[in-house]
C-alpha cells in the first residue's frame, strides 16, 4: 500500500512544511488547499502529527480541504457562495466547476460544491469571492443569483445513490469489480495502474482487505463508501449496503 511519491507529492509537501514553519515563525496562521483526496493523504501520512496542523473545508463532512498551520477552523480563508436559479433547470458539480475555472480561476482555490435543485453552494477562497459574485451571473446557459451562503443550510446532494453489492470477499479486486462492472481481472489492471484510492490513499495492492466505512475513489467512476456490512447472502457471499457519490 502506499503513494507512488512522485515529484508533485514531494512539492506539496515542501510547501505544507514551508506554510509549518512560517507559523511557528510568525505566531500567524498559514494555509495550503483546497487539497483533493490524494494530496490530503499523502500529506497526512507524511506530515508529523506532533506539527500543529488541522485541516477544514468551510463545513463538517467537506471533502476538498485546506491545510492550516497554526490554525483554528474560525481563522480558515473560505467562504461559501450560494448560486440560485430555477429548478426546471438541472445543474451539477460540473457545470459549476467549469463555469468557474473558465474565469481563469485555479482548481486549489475552489472547494466542495454542493448541488439540489434550484441552488447550489460553492466554497471558495476569501481572496476570490467577491470576483466570482462580480462575474458570474450564469452557469452554462442558465441564469443564476449568485449571494453569500449559509452554512447552517447547505444543500442536500442529489448525486448519491444508496447500492448494494455481493462479493466474494471484501479484496479491493473484488470491490472494484462489482463497483465498475468489470472483470477482477480489468479491475485488477485499474488498481495496478494507480487509478483507485482507499481513503485518499493509492492503493496497487490488489488484495488490499476493505473494512466497514472505507471510501474507495475510481478514477472515472466516482466515489463510494462502504457503508455497511450486511453478512452473508444465502450462497455464502458477503452482502454490503453502499454509498455511490456520482
């Protein structure tokens, strides 16, 4: 198990123990992010836990997350904007991600976006907010008003479906084969080539055991959460319950 340690994980690395030591200097927080899954694992795993580092993505179960050194989750740089249209009108993660890297804006400065219909909320970094309430009065084509959010009131996603799967074993193999409609075989090809993450970790150990709660991220197939172990069918297989983030 384990990153591949390539020269983009060694760089974030540099600059989180570069934002570390700027802290500890300065008695003033300091912050990388937003971090996908990957690099908040690989961070995680090599960053000491004795360094005061935390990690916040505007609200409680954010995925997309910002480093802060020396910080407290009131002092992160993130805003949550809420985009508003109406709701004969289906809009997704996508559309909202496109829209807002097409005004030039970098991926690291974009966090979760959160989509039900007729509304969305997008977290972003504070230095770009009020560009983004500025410039976007439409996603795609649609029509949106675009104000500040509340995060006591975020949006229900509409983009998880509740599945089930029958495995033979709770291998990553064979995880990934029922999660992808692969053969063991293919799906074995995807974890070897480095395409799948268990809790933001990359994993190229096909026979890796899953536990209950384990989040496994496909490349090109989405996220899911084994969310459950529902024992054994009555062909001896294993039943599990599923989350499938779409």
């Amino acid at each position: 198990m384990g990153y591949t340690n390539n020269a983009e994980d060694k760089l974030l690395l540099s600059k989180a123990y570069d934002a570390i030591e700027l802290s500890e200097r300065s008695g003033c927080p300091r912050f990388l992010g937003f971090l996908n899954e990957h690099e908040l694992g690989y961070l995680r795993s090599n960053i000491s836990p004795k360094r005061d580092v935390m990690y916040f993505g505007g609200y409680e179960d954010a995925v997309r997350l910002m480093l802060g050194a020396g910080a407290d989750e009131y002092s992160f740089p993130i805003t949550a904007l809420s985009f508003t249209y109406k709701p004969e009108y289906e809009l997704r993660h996508r559309d909202f991600l496109g829209a807002l890297t097409a005004l030039g804006l970098r991926r690291d400065t974009i966090g979760d976006i959160l989509c039900e219909k007729g509304r969305a909320v997008v977290f972003v970094r504070d230095d770009i907010a009020d560009y983004v309430l500025s410039q976007v009065d439409k996603i795609g084509r649609v029509g949106v008003a675009v104000g500040y959010a509340d995060v006591t009131d975020l949006p229900v996603p509409d983009d998880i479906e509740e599945i089930s799967f029958t495995l033979s074993s709770l291998r990553l193999d064979a995880f990934v084969a029922a999660a992808t409609n692969l053969s063991r075989e293919k799906a074995a090809r995807l974890i070897k080539s480095e395409l799948v993450m268990v809790d933001h970790v990359t994993i190229t150990d096909v026979s890796a055991s899953l536990d209950e709660g384990a989040t496994v991220t496909i490349r090109k197939y989405g996220k899911y959460v084994l969310s459950a172990n529902l024992g054994l069918s009555r062909k001896g297989r294993l039943r599990v319950a599923v989350k499938h983030f779409r």
